[in-house]
C-alpha cells in the first residue's frame, strides 16, 4: 500500500489520503499514523481517496474509524484487541454519529463499498464520487 497527502483548502483546510493497494491487517497501521501525522500539522478534516483500493479488510475498518477519532482529537481504539475492537467501531459509531464528520471517503471500490456496507460504516461515514462536492462537503 501506498498513501499519499494533498492538502487542499476548501472552506477548511483538507487534507486529501490517496489510497493505492490493498488496505488490511499488514498495513492498516499505517494509515492510522498518516491520519496522526496530518492532525498533527493542525489539518482537521481528511478525504480518503479510495479509488485505488481494491480491497478493505476489517482492519481497514479500524483504520478508517481510528482516523475519524483522531481528527476530533480522540484516542483510537486498540487493535491489538482483534475482533473486540472491529465490534467496537460499531457501537461507537452508532453511539456518536459526529465522529464521522471530519472522514470523509471518495470513490471506495465496489468490493471496499461492500465492507462498509456489510460492517454497517456505509450510513456513518460521508461517501463521495466527486473530488470537489466531496471538498465542498467539509
């Protein structure tokens, strides 16, 4: 996998992920530190481009929530509690809606749409198929 960042500024500043390969349990951690890395320059709303990932794992799942967690300023959940945390994605999602509201997605590919769809993620995070509605979405 590889990501790449493009800040972008909207009517926020926003930080754009382009995702290409695979996201799943050998690399999910590293976009949960690239998330961190541009919160950390003071970038509080990120677009995950996923026109280039073929595939999403439940880790994937953790990734992407973890990064919602970390642009509110929150501590993501651990992973190391395996299933327990991929179940947990789910009741914190449904208990706060608004930990979406700073991740958005962008083009996820049909497989990708079919594992949020499946985990339930589909209703909590923004999916966009448009570069600028999603920018203008922030």
């Amino acid at each position: 996998m590889n990501i790449s960042l493009n800040q972008v500024q909207g009517r926020v500043p926003v930080g754009i992920l382009s995702i290409q390969g695979d996201l799943d349990a050998s690399n999910f951690q590293e976009l949960i530190a690239k998330a961190k890395e541009v919160y950390d320059t003071g970038t509080r709303h990120i677009l995950l481009d996923l026109s280039n990932t073929p595939f999403m794992s439940s880790s994937g799942l953790v990734a992407l929530h973890s990064a919602a967690l970390l642009l509110q300023g929150k501590q993501p959940l651990d992973p190391e509690y395996g299933w327990t945390t991929v179940h947990a994605v789910r009741q914190v999602a449904d208990a706060d809606h608004s930990v979406t509201q700073h991740v958005k997605l962008l083009n996820p590919q049909p497989k990708v749409r079919r594992t949020l769809e499946k985990a339930g993620l589909n209703e909590f995070f923004e999916i966009h198929t448009d570069l600028a509605t999603a920018i203008a979405s922030f």
